[in-house]
C-alpha cells in the first residue's frame, strides 16, 4: 500500500510538473530554495539528512526462518526473535524527548543510562554510538564505545569499565564528549546500539578508533540495532554560549 501510494504521488507531480512555465519553475525552485542542479545524495528522513540506515534481516517478514549457530528457534519454521525486538531504551530520556542537561556540556557532562533487550541470537558484544548532523549535512560524534561484553544488557549514568572508549570528534579524546552546541535552537542526537555477531579486534589503538573506523570494523558483523533520538536546546544560555 505505500509503494502504490508513492506511486501515485510521484505520477501525479510529473503530470503537473509538465504543465509548468519555465518562469513557474524557477519560482517553485525559489520558494523551496533548491538549487536546479542539486543532486540527492545518500539518505533523508524527510528533508533531514542521516546516514544510510543499517538495513537488517527481513527473511521472517516472509516467513523464512533465520539461521542461527546458537539458540535456535523454538518452533521448526518460526524465525527466532531478532531485529524487530532488539529495543534501546533509558530511565532518563524518551525517543523524541529532551536530552537532560545532566548529560550536556551546561551540566554534569556525563553519559546518559542506556538499557537494551531482545537482543538477536548470536550476540557476542555490543557497540554504542552518539551522533548528531550539523545544518552542512557533517557528521559529528559523541560518544563511540565498543566490545561492551554479550552479557551487558545495560550502561549506568557515568558508565566506567565497561567496553572500550574510541575517541570523539569534538576535541579527539579517548571519551564522551557531552553536547554543548553553538548557537539557538533544537539540536538532534542519536544514540544508537549496535548487537554484533563478533567482538571487534581493531587494529589501531582506542585513540585513533573514530565513528567511521567503527563502523567499518561492525561492517558484516551487525545481527540488529537500535537507537534512540533526542533534542537538546541551549536556551537562555547566551547568543555565544558554546562551541559543540
């Protein structure tokens, strides 16, 4: 049903599209301030900017049971719970909610609790992520931790000792760098987790592991994941308050 509505959407603007002047073109172009020759790149959520989305397996929308090297499923034919049920959540935050100041850069600067269940069979560590796209479209990130061990279902607030800290892509340092945005306005941030077939044996020091060293080292390994999105605003905080 939503690809023949897409469908019909998409024919029905060509058609109008078709009936348009030279002269209404470049007004519509102007009003939705688009650039004629703009090529889309990469992936939207709406007219948001994100990275591409890590698509997972969907054999058990068609009823093919997934394969599994541990726990398999419970009934011959039925696909063993995965994906869709590995659910990230917080005590502190909600999925479109607001980010405490607690865990921002205008408080105490420390990581949010995070918590996780349905995680896939196979599970044999975890990775934790927290980005945010800048208005130019530029990934900036927070927080990168790796080898959390298949037995963690939960990090505290202040988490300490647990997995392996990459660095942060704010001043570079082996830890979490809390948000503390320049300018007004809501920032998003999206903590995400990651559930790996394999613990990763990175082959460069925790220094030098950034977002995109990570996530080219879970390439192939990841069985699900899941994240959470939140706001944060620095209001009244002063026109120059922060840099992040």
């Amino acid at each position: 049903m939503d690809g023949e509505i897409s469908y019909f959407y998409a024919t029905a603007f060509a058609e109008v599209a078709k009936t348009l002047t030279a002269d209404q073109k470049k007004t519509l172009l102007k009003l939705r301030n688009l650039d004629s020759k703009y090529t889309c790149k990469g992936a939207y959520l709406y007219s948001q900017a994100i990275d591409m989305p890590v698509i997972p397996n969907t054999d058990f929308l068609f009823g093919a049971s997934r394969k599994s090297t541990s726990a398999p499923s419970a009934t011959p034919g039925t696909p063993a719970a995965a994906d869709a049920s590995f659910i990230l959540r917080s005590s502190a935050i909600t999925n479109g909610g607001r980010l405490p100041i607690e865990f921002t850069g205008d408080g105490a600067s420390i990581t949010p609790p995070l918590e996780w269940n349905g995680s896939p069979a196979g599970t044999q560590s975890y990775a934790v992520i927290m980005h945010h796209l800048d208005p130019e479209g530029k990934t900036k990130w927070y927080w990168t931790l790796y080898n959390i061990p298949a037995d963690v279902r939960s990090l505290p607030k202040n988490v300490q000792g647990i997995g392996t800290l990459g660095n942060n892509s704010v001043n570079g340092k082996t830890a979490y760098a809390p948000p503390h945005s320049k300018g007004p306005g809501d920032k998003t941030y999206v903590l995400t987790v990651y559930a790996l077939s394999a613990p990763l044996p990175l082959s460069v020091p925790p220094a030098e592991v950034t977002r995109d060293v990570l996530l080219a080292a879970m390439k192939d390994k990841v069985l699900a994941s899941s994240e959470l999105r939140v706001i944060y605003a620095r209001e009244g905080l002063g026109a120059n308050a922060g840099t992040r």
